[in-house]
C-alpha cells in the first residue's frame, strides 16, 4: 500500500466483503458509491447535500478537468478539493473511458492517445505519464492508470490487443505515479473486453504489479448483465484480498447488489443523477417514473420513511408537476433523491455482510422492488 493509505476488510460474507479505505482525507466505507462529478460538479446537487447523503468519495474527470478550466489551473487554485468545495476524498479516473467514446475524435499509439477536444477542437496528447501528471495536479487521492477501454461486444483480436496495450500503459503509469506525494493511491484496471482468458490474465499481471488497489475496467459498455457478472466472477479470485477493487461505471442499483455479492469494493455511475434529471427515481420501491399521469393527484411522498427531504417531504404530485412545467426543481430533488437511495443501499449491505445476512438482504431489497408501490391513491 501507499504510506497513508491503506485498506482494511472488516467481514465477510460468501465473497461478499465489507471494510474501509482509509487516506489522509479521511476514511471511505466499503462498499461504496461514488457520486461523479465530471467536471468538479455532482450535477444538480450541492457538495452538502451530496455529503449528507452518506458519500465518503467523490469522482472527478481527467479528460474533461484537462479541457477545461485546466489541471494547471486547478493547481494554482489550491487544488480540486478547494476548488469544488469538498475536503473529503476524490477518485479521479484517467481519460482512458473517452479513449472509446469519443473514439472519432482521437488517435491511439503505444505512446498514448491524441484528442482532437469536442469544445474548441484543440488538440491535446495524454500519455500515462500525463495522465498521472493531471492527477497529481488536480490533486487526487485515488488515480487511474492510462488505459485503453473497447466497447463491447468486440473481436477477442481487439480485446487482446487493448488489454496488452493497457498492461503496458499501467507500467509506465505506476513509474510515473512515484513522484507523487505520500497518502496516494493509484489502482491498475483489469481489461480482456468479455474473453476470460485475457480477463484472468490481465488480473494476474496487474497483481504482479502491486498497486494499491485494483479496478475492473470495460464492462457497462453495451454487454449484457450476465456477461458484466461474470467477467467479474472471473477477475475475482485473481486479485488480492488485501487491496480494494472497484467496478468502474457501474451502475444500476442491480448491478450495483449482485456486484457486491461477487466481492466487489467500490463504484460509480452516472445513473442516479442523470436518471433524476430525466423524470426517474430510484426507490426502494423499485423505479418510479414522474412524468407519468398517474402520479398528478398523488399526495404521497416518493418514501415517507426516508431520511432524505428529497424523497420524504415532497408530494409526487408536486414532483410530476415541476417536471411538466420544466422546472429545474424537479431534476434537482429527484437527482438529490436518487444518490440518497443509492448510498442507502450501500448501508444496508454493509451492515448485511457484517452480520451475516448479506443473502437475506438482497433477496428483501429485490422483492421491494418486484412488489413495488403501486397501490391506488385514497
């Protein structure tokens, strides 16, 4: 581990895995979600609120703080955790995601990736080294290696070829990583698109490397649930049960229980805000969505029983309304709502796998969500 940073599994249950990531910012209970912040933003929510939810870790963007306003700047500005108003933790992922998205837009080499930006067209070259360099200057607890991500499905041709490509950019990205201060982290990310052979060998080669903690990359891309399962049920005896492992982009509340049970640390996902902004919360209930009619007279709150104001004090009724008026509120309290229930569920499994009933919970979590709340208004 990277002195002032370490992780400590607390219990056990089937493969299931409960604990703390401890730095120097302070400590992240696992598992964990991660609200992203793309571009030093939780979109639509305050630092405050999304701290008050539960969330011990931020994610920021590489690719989009390099754009703009600039690693350089951030640096002179104090940082990413002054800048955006939070002094707990921040993972920031390495731009190796956008290497596939905006995959028009860019050329890849051994040597790294040159974009072409979607803002102004500028161009701009991320090697691992760079990658590294950004996040040391935006000042980021927990690093991503430069790595190359492919959208699935692809050949087992591509997938070999990105996955070589990556175990040799994750060298050169833990080399350059060692300049940086202590407390620290950088992770290497597992990639084999959906073949289990690479997968297997790409785990296996990372932890060779020592990192400090591991990250399941490429998955979430377009493959089915299954596939995501289990390539990760195939990663998974081939790390170390001593560092941390995090599936990155994932996911729905779903993926998010059946990936814990396959012993599964830390995620992230774009979900819960973006689905707040588009109409959808996420209950535990199950999914309920604003804009339809049936929800203008209903006086009952999104989950009465909630500690979150979002959902317990608002009247979907009220909620519907804001949405078909286009009014910004709406998006707001649902996107509020939405990282509450996702941090909710990580509590639970926790105390579930710390006591032992981690199977008991999931089973319960699904059949509220299978049993719904669509009982008529009185």
């Amino acid at each position: 581990m990277s002195e002032g940073f370490s992780f400590r599994l607390n219990a056990t249950d089937g493969t299931a895995r409960t604990g703390v990531v401890s730095t120097p910012r302070g400590d992240i209970a696992t598992p964990a979600f991660m609200p992203v912040g793309t571009v030093a933003t939780v979109k639509g929510v305050y630092p405050d609120q999304v701290r008050a939810t539960g969330a011990d870790i931020l994610l920021g963007n590489t690719y989009h703080l390099m754009l703009r306003p600039g690693a350089e700047r951030i640096a002179a500005l104090g940082g990413l955790h002054r800048f955006m108003h939070w002094d707990r933790p921040i993972l920031t992922d390495s731009g190796g995601f956008q290497v596939m998205s905006l995959s028009e837009l860019r050329k890849l080499d051994e040597n790294g990736v040159t974009f072409r930006s979607h803002i102004d067209g500028v161009m701009h070259h991320l090697t691992p080294e760079r990658a590294m360099e950004i996040q040391g200057l935006l000042g980021a607890d927990i690093q991503m290696q430069l790595d190359e991500c492919v959208k699935l499905p692809c050949s087992d041709e591509e997938a070999e070829r990105a996955m070589r490509l990556s175990l040799r950019w994750a060298e050169r990205s833990k080399r350059a990583f060692e300049q940086q201060p202590k407390g620290r982290a950088v992770f290497g990310i597992v990639q084999g698109g959906a073949v289990e052979a690479l997968r297997i060998e790409s785990a296996r080669a990372l932890a060779g490397m020592d990192f400090p903690g591991y990250s399941i990359g490429g998955l979430a891309v377009g493959e089915p649930q299954e596939v995501m399962l289990r390539m990760i049920e195939t990663v998974e005896p081939h790390l170390p049960t001593t560092k941390p492992r995090y599936l990155m982009g994932v996911g729905t509340p779903d993926d998010l229980i059946e990936a814990v049970g396959r012993g599964i640390d830390m995620f992230d996902c774009v979900m819960p805000t973006r689905s707040g902004r588009h109409a959808l919360a996420f209950t535990r209930f199950g999914r309920i969505n604003l804009k339809n009619a049936r929800h203008q007279n209903d006086p009952r709150p999104l989950d009465e029983e909630s500690e979150c104001p979002a959902l317990r004090d608002y009247s979907r009724a009220y909620l519907h309304h804001l949405i078909r008026c286009g009014e910004m509120l709406g998006g707001l309290l649902l996107s509020w709502a939405n990282l509450h229930y996702y941090q909710d569920l990580m509590r639970g499994a926790r105390a579930a796998i710390a006591e032992g009933r981690y199977a008991d919970y999931k089973a319960q979590v699904k059949a509220g969500w299978e049993k719904g709340d669509l009982s008529p208004v009185e």
